[in-house]
C-alpha cells in the first residue's frame, strides 16, 4: 500500500512537471465555455473527445516521457510489482479526468438545464475512462518508438474513436453499428446517450453488453497484456536507449 501511494503521488508530480495538469484544466475550460456559449452543438461530442481521445494520447504520452527522462528505471528493477504500477497510473489517471467531468457537469445542469441522472452518468464516465486510460498504457507498450506510437494514436483515434462519434451524429448508416460493436468508444457512447436521452435509446440487449464487454475488454487488457509485460516493456525501453 505504501509504494502504490508513493508511486500515486509521484504520478501527479510528473503530471504538473509535464504540464499535462495544466493542459487538461485548460481544455475543461476551453470545452466548457464552447458547451455554455454554443448550446446547439452537441454536448455529448465533447464528452467523447474528453473520454476517448484525451487519455489514449496524453497519458500515454506521458508513460514515453517518463522513460526518456529514466524517471521509470527504478520501476523497472524494483520490487514493486507491475499491477501496482499500472494501477497507480489508472487512479491517478482518473482523478485527473474528473475535473473536466466537474466543468461539464457545472454547464449541463445550471447553463444548458439538461435534466439526466448525474451519478448514472458519473458512473459511465468512469467506466469510459478507465476503459480508454487503459488501452493508452497498451498502446504505449505496443510502441517501439514515437513514430510507432503515432501511427497507432492516429489509427486507433480515427477508427476506434472519431468513427462512433460520426454514426452518434447520423453520419454513418446505422447498419454500421454492428461492426462498431468491437469499438470501446462506441460502447461507452451507447451508455452516455441511454443516460443523457432516454432509457429506450437502444435496446436493451445492446446496453447490457456495452457495459459487459467494457469490462470484459479493461480486465484482458490489464490482466494479460499490461500486467505481464509491463516491466519487460520499460526495460526494453531502457536497454534500447529510448
């Protein structure tokens, strides 16, 4: 317990030595100020660039800082295990997201007088976060070098990501949903729009398994790709002078 809350306060350090506390009070208030000024555009869509764009790319991003600077070395050889560091990372993570949440909740409620359940929609937040929080630290792993890494941000942000916001808008033909089904974002969207229009938005068997395969897809990540290879990775990483 006492090196996850040694390694939890040392991933909020970096964050404000990496400027990505900053960078993310600046977006909710940015994001913010475009729901409470343009209440015509979708708020929805803001929460799924928050929840599905933000943490794949800057925590990730992050994750290759730490390995340049070294700052991860004594993880790497340490007695600490890698669930303990990976569970730090999506806590500490997390808490960090919560503060656009605040933003956007604050607008939605006394500016644009939206009426949703908002521990509902606190829930699925969370879920979405911790989801994509997650494939950011595989995607970081799965990246031998920044191009690498890049080229997958890129991918998966424009398959995974911008795909389910186009058909959530009706851009997309509605047939299309059921290749969307592997898409994590397009799960957590099924759940932000039950919260945020209705509970007969879609049908129920689609909720039920939004919400099953989120986990199902958080618990393989962490268990069988994160946690194993964790370590391996930042040593890898060292060793190649990356």
């Amino acid at each position: 317990m006492e090196s996850f809350i040694q390694l939890f306060k040392n991933d909020f350090k970096n964050f404000i030595k990496y400027n990505i506390l900053q960078i993310i009070l600046v977006l909710s208030f940015l994001f913010a100020a475009i729901m409470a000024f343009f209440p015509r555009f979708d708020p929805l869509i803001i929460v799924y660039i928050t929840v599905f764009i933000i943490p794949v790319v800057i925590f990730s991003t992050s994750i290759f800082i730490e390995n340049e600077e070294k700052t991860l070395f004594p993880l790497a050889l340490g007695k600490c295990s890698s669930f303990t560091i990976i569970a730090s990372k999506l806590l500490s993570s997390l808490i960090l997201l919560l503060i656009p949440y605040i933003f956007y909740t604050i607008v939605m409620i006394f500016i644009l007088n939206m009426n949703y359940n908002v521990f509902l929609f606190a829930l699925v937040y969370i879920l979405s976060a911790v989801m994509h929080i997650t494939i950011g630290i595989v995607l970081a792993m799965s990246s031998k070098s920044t191009s690498i890494m890049s080229i997958s941000y890129v991918a998966y942000i424009v398959i995974f990501s911008v795909m389910p916001i186009f058909y959530s808008e009706g851009l997309i033909p509605s047939f299309f949903q059921y290749v969307l089904i592997v898409s994590p974002a397009y799960l957590s969207g099924i759940l932000f729009q039950e919260v945020i229009y209705g509970y007969a938005f879609s049908p129920v068997y689609l909720v039920v398994l939004a919400i099953v395969l989120q986990f199902v897809y958080v618990f393989l990540l962490t268990y069988f790709v994160a946690r194993p290879y964790f370590k391996s990775y930042l040593l890898y990483r060292i060793t190649k002078g990356e």
